[in-house]
C-alpha cells in the first residue's frame, strides 16, 4: 500500500475511534446507570458551550483568563530573557544567581499558591504571579544554554572580521541562540496554561476558565465543566501549533538551526 | 547547595581538592546569605503584618518542632506514597500503551487521536471531573496523578518502539529471533532511553500537579493539604515550613532519580546530553 493510501486508512482509523469514543460516552451517559447531572450527554455539553459562546460568558472568561497568562507571560520573558544572557555572558551573575534559581526550581508553582493568597489576596495579582513563576524558569534555562552553546568558532570569527562587542551580540549571540530561546517560550507558554488553570481553581476569583471549572464542581453543572475542558484544550492547541509553529517555521527553520533544547 | 549547581552546569567539573571546594561551598551559599539576610530585615522592619512576614527563625522553629512531633514527616510519606503509587499507574499503562501503539498500526490509529485529544488539556483542568465522578480522597488523587503523567510517558514509549532500527529488527529476524526474542532483545532495549525520558518527564509531572491536587481533593494528610490549611489560621511560618520540604523533596527527586536516569541512559547508550 502506499504511503498516501497508508494515511488515509489512518485517518479514516482515527474517525472511526472517536466516533466510537463518543458513541460509548453517549450510551453510558444516556443508559441511566449514572446520575446525567454528572455524565451529561454530548447534545447537552455542546448546547451549553454554544450558548456560553453566545451570552459572551464564556468569552469573558477566556479573555480574563488569556489576560493572565499574557501578563504573566510577559514578566517571565522580560525577566527571563535578560537574566539567562546576562548569566551565560558574565561568570559573576551565573555564580550568584544559579544556586537561587537551582533551588527555587524544583518547587511546583502551585506550592506557592496559599502562601501568595495570604500575601496578595485572591484575583489576578495571585494568579499573574504563579503563571510568573512557573514560566520564568524554562525561559531563563534555555536561554542560558542556548547563548552557552553558540559556537565559539563564530565568535571568533566574527572578532576577528572586526565586530564589536554591538554587533557580536546582535548578529551572532541572539540568533545562535534563538532555536533556544524559542523552545524556551514554547515551553514556557506550556507551562503557564498549566498554571494559570490550577492557580484560578484555588485562588478563585469571579472570571477565568479554571474558575468556571472549578465553581462548575460546586452546583454539579458536569456541562459546563466540560465546556470549559472543550476550550481550554482549543486554546493551548492553537497557540502550540500555530503561535509557536509559525514563529519556529519563520524563524528557526528558515535559518537553517533546528537544533532545540531538551525539556 | 553544592548539589544543586552541579545538576545544572553541563560538562559537571571534576571534583576539586581541598581549599577549592571550600571556596565553591562558600560561593554556593552566599547568595542565599544574601536573600536570608534581605528577608530577616524586612522581617524586623514589619514592612508586613509580622504573621504574614514572619523572621526566618520562627520558620526553623516551627520546622523543628513540627518535625518532632512526627506531623510534618507524616505528612511527606503521605505525599511520596501518593507520588509513586500515581506514578506506577502512569508507568504501567503508559508504558503498555506506549509500546502497543509502537508495534501495531490498529494500536495507534486506535489510541494516537485520544491520546492527542486529551494530552494537551492542562491536567488540573480534569480535577474537578474526577472529584466529581470518583468522589473527594484519595482514590481521585491517585488517579488523576496518575492519569496526567502517563500522556508523556505514552508519547515517548510510543516514539522510542518507533525509533528503533526497521534493519535491526529485520537482521534479528533473519537471525531467526521469534517474536518474544525480537521484543525482548531488540524492541525493548532499543526504545528504553526513549522510555526513561518518558518516565522522567511522567515523574516529573506528578510532582507539580500532586501538591495542587492535595489541596483541592481534600486529602486527610500531604504537603499540599499542610500548606492550604495553614493558610486558613494565618500560619505562615508552618507554611514556609511545608514549603521547604516540598523544595528539598523536589531537589532529591531531581538530583537522585532524574539525574541518575539520565547519567545511565547517557553513558550506556552514548547519547550526548544537550
């Protein structure tokens, strides 16, 4: 067979399993042996979703949850970025700060959870600050070892073409370093949707999709939460494949490095 | 702290002698001293409500004392029995599946759009579902551990069976290997640094989502559940506490089972670490 018929068979396979996934779902949920408040049929998880999307409720509750992620996002890479490069450009910084950031890492985010409510109170300041947390250490780790192992054979050359300290960084450091730097934001991304569903879940506030999870549970409303499972698998799926994708195809592959850091 | 640097700084530096390792012993705690110091200062300085900000020393205190009454030790064999009990679900199956969808094309058509369609929903978003439909405890904790870290130890298993030589398998079939020797002797030690990688990235995982699960599943005893329920009476030092010992299980896990997984796969198998 060949390789286009072999995939075809595949997708087909793969229609197949979820239809017969789905299937299941509905014959359990429909066959009375469990309560439909806690296994809703899929007609009534779609009609919640579709009309959450509707009332604008569950928009909100994206928006405030993507606005958490984005500043948190945004904190780590400013204070990721310069602080990984500074620590693989001066031995001083890496000696100070590597024992801190070796130590501090191993702690789960959401260990820090209680203790930034008691600090900061509930809502976005709490949230913001774990989603911080937990991306800044992929950011800061790839980065260093990304401009750690630009080649030093560029360097070199580069120096004795007569680049100056400037041009050294701009045009040889930051794109050998790139492939790095982007995984780091990839996985640092990764790492603030996890965050900011389980850090809304605790430290609840009145929007977010982990909230409307979370508050779901409360008043046995299994569509709802199922809703929200539905679109926040959508939304980490599309920033994965097409924010990330299309950044590392304009970039890194069209550069010709697909070298990539380990997790 | 000595430990921690070197699981960080590649190409580890061969173990210096004598004044030297007093002088990379030194310059590993100074920027603690450092951050200790800031801290009492802010401390003393009530900048914070003492009982939100409390000094450094009653943290100690309340370590030690917490520590001979056996709490806070309980509560860690409660969080580490959980961890593994988690991680051996997702080893088990996630293995199994891995390797099935490796071998057979039927496998992965069957598992590979489930598998795709679940894996990238962050785990603590299933939380609440699994309360709700196994109840508070336990049983839920366990298996929504569980259920998370298997994704990465199924993609890996599954990437590992693949990765293995077609011209390996074929010289040991020629070779006359029955299936059983094919998958013992060739499949198995062929995919197992890919495996190991899973199970690391498993491992890990449990660990960052165990201590939120705690404290949503309303266990009896963990750290996680020690720290949510200090906040409650105001206890920051105990939650301070509770937070160093999750930091220091976390190192070890880090330092004597990531690291020594590692070190293993990288030697026997001469693969370089990036």
């Amino acid at each position: 067979m060949s390789e286009n018929g072999r995939q075809m068979r595949s997708m087909w396979r793969a229609a197949v399993t979820l239809a017969v996934a789905a299937a299941c779902y509905e014959a359990a949920a429909r066959s009375g042996y469990f309560a439909p408040a806690l296994l809703p049929t899929l007609e009534t998880v779609t009609k919640t979703l579709v009309s959450m999307l509707a009332d604008g409720s569950m928009i909100a509750h994206a928006a405030a949850t993507m606005y958490r992620v984005m500043f948190g996002f945004f904190l780590a890479v400013v204070v990721g970025l310069p602080l990984g490069i500074l620590m693989a450009r001066f031995q001083r910084v890496e000696n100070f700060f590597m024992p801190l950031v070796s130590a501090l890492m191993p702690i789960p985010s959401f260990s820090l959870v209680p203790l930034f409510m008691l600090w900061f109170g509930i809502g976005n300041t709490t949230t913001i600050l774990i989603v911080f947390y937990a991306a800044t250490f992929p950011m800061l780790f790839n980065t260093w070892s990304g401009v750690r192992s630009v080649n030093p054979i560029w360097l070199r050359a580069a120096g004795a073409m007569g680049a100056d300290e400037h041009k050294l960084f701009w045009k040889v450091i930051i794109p050998g370093a790139f492939p790095f730097i982007v995984t780091g934001m990839r996985q640092a991304f990764l790492r603030c949707w996890i965050a900011v569903v389980g850090a809304e879940m605790i430290a609840a506030s009145d929007w977010g999709l982990g909230w409307v999870i979370f508050d779901a549970k409360e008043f046995l409303n299994t569509d709802i939460m199922l809703a929200s499972l539905v679109v926040i698998g959508a939304i980490g799926f599309l920033f994965e494949r097409l924010v990330f994708g299309s950044i590392e195809r304009a970039t890194v592959q069209r550069w010709g490095m697909t070298r990539a850091a380990k997790g | 702290m000595q430990e921690a640097v070197t699981i960080t700084v590649s190409g580890a530096p061969e173990r210096p002698a004598g004044s030297e390792r007093w002088r990379l012993i030194a310059r590993n705690i100074f920027p603690f001293l450092v951050v200790g110091a800031i801290w009492e200062v802010v401390a003393w300085a009530g900048v914070f409500p003492h009982r939100l900000f409390p000094t450094l020393e009653e943290v100690a205190l309340s370590f030690v004392q917490l520590t001979i009454a056996g709490i806070l030790p309980h509560h860690a064999i409660e969080t580490l029995l959980r961890l593994l009990s988690g991680f051996a679900l997702a080893a088990i199956f996630g293995v199994g599946i891995g390797v099935l969808m490796g071998r057979s094309r039927l496998a992965e058509d069957i598992f590979l759009p489930l598998v795709s369609i679940c894996a990238p929903i962050p785990g603590l978003a299933y939380a609440p579902l699994f309360l709700l439909w196994f109840g508070l405890g336990n049983f839920s904790a366990v298996l929504l551990v569980g259920f998370v870290s298997s994704f990465p130890v199924i993609f890996n298993s599954w990437t590992g069976v693949k990765a293995v030589r077609e011209i390996w398998v074929r010289s040991a079939q020629s070779m006359g290997a029955d299936d059983r020797r094919l998958f013992s002797h060739v499949i198995l030690p062929g995919a197992l640094p890919y495996i190991l990688t899973g199970l690391r990235l498993g491992l890990a995982q449990a660990w960052r989502i165990l201590v939120a699960v705690e404290m949503l599943a309303a266990v009896p005893w963990g750290l996680g559940w020690l720290i949510f329920g200090a906040r409650e009476f105001l206890n920051t030092d105990i939650m301070l506490a509770g937070i160093t010992v999750i930091a220091v299980i976390g190192l070890s896990l880090e330092k004597f089972v990531f690291q020594k997984i590692e070190d293993y796969t990288v030697v026997r198998w001469g693969m370089v670490a990036a």
